[in-house]
C-alpha cells in the first residue's frame, strides 16, 4: 500500500479535517497486507490516526483510516447514539462498536447505512439516509438536513485538501510529515 494511495483517499482525516476515511486496497497475501498497515501504523499512530482492516475478500482489503478520539466524540452525539443503538450496537466502547460494524460489513450485501457516523458524517444526514428522505445536495455524504452550504464549505475543504496533500507528496513530503496531530480541544471548532 503506497502512500500515495493512502493520502489519495485519506487526506481530510489525515489533515484532521475529518473523523475516517475508507479505501479498498488490493494484496496478494495477509502478511503483505500487514506489513502494509504496520508501516502506515508506524507513520500515524503517534499522531493520533489509525489504519485497520474492516473486510478482506476477493484480494482487496477494505481499509478504514480513523481518529479515535473524534470518533469517540462523534459517537457521543445522541442521534449518533440512537442510530447505533436502533442498529444493535453496544453502547460507549469504539472498540466493541468497529466490531460490530466489522460484523455488519461482514452479513450485509451492501453497506451498513449506519457506516456514515464512522466517516465524520453529520448524523442528521446519515438519518436522513437510513430514512430515504429527498436529498438537498451530495458531495463526500449526502445532505438530507444539515445546513447545505456549510456542507459545501465541507466538501471543497476536503477536495483542496486532497489536492494540496497529493502535491505536497509528489514534493517528497512523506506520510507521517502529512499527519496532523490531533488536537481534541480545538478540531472541531476548526472544522465548523
């Protein structure tokens, strides 16, 4: 797994702009793929990102790249509690909730709908989703009911961000000097 990929699909959670990110990356064996993840591991743990597998099958991994401590705040919200709660997950622990998701992945045909409040999604929108309601804008998620131009604001941040991090790579920053550390006092004030 190149750097490359991950900052491809991974910039605005690299940037702390938002809580995950997901990408599919193929591997010819589960040790190449650990020894993948270890390295980006090594490149972003101590600055407070993670990279796990959620799913592997048919030589592609599917790769969920996160801040646990928004995650944890994320989970907090008590419509993000609600959703969870209604789709039988347990209750406070992230770890025994990545579980659950993992399970999830693992029994549906298609995504858990519930997967959006993992992404950093606002939960009105992942509800909204789950719900069907008519959709005011799309960009990273669908906007059902927050506000749409913020949510803009949202999305072009996110797409700058990928743009400006891919440059910076090709300049020869490496991952762990892309990293942001995490600030937990001040990123969400940051990101609204």
């Amino acid at each position: 797994m190149s750097d490359e990929i991950v900052i491809r699909y991974c910039a605005p959670t690299l940037a702390a702009i938002k809580t995950g990110s997901l990408f599919n990356c193929p591997f010819e064996n589960r040790a190449e793929l650990t020894d993948s993840l270890r390295e980006v591991n090594r490149c972003v743990l101590q600055k407070g990102v993670c990279a796990v597998p959620l799913q592997c099958k048919n030589g592609k991994a599917l790769i969920y790249l996160y801040r646990p401590d928004m995650l944890r705040h994320d989970l907090q919200d008590p419509l993000a509690i609600d959703i969870l709660r209604k789709t039988g997950y347990p209750a406070g622990n992230i770890g025994k909730q990545l579980a659950w998701l993992v399970r999830r992945l693992r029994e549906s045909e298609t995504f858990p709908h519930e997967i959006g409040l993992f992404l950093g999604y606002p939960p009105v929108d992942v509800r909204g989703f789950m719900e069907h309601k008519a959709c005011k804008c799309t960009g990273l998620w669908k906007v059902f009911e927050s506000d749409e131009t913020e949510s803009k604001r949202i999305f072009r941040r996110c797409e700058n961000c990928t743009k400006s991090y891919l440059k910076r790579n090709q300049e020869g920053w490496s991952l762990s000097r892309l990293t942001i550390p995490h600030d937990t006092k001040n990123i969400r004030k940051e990101i609204k």
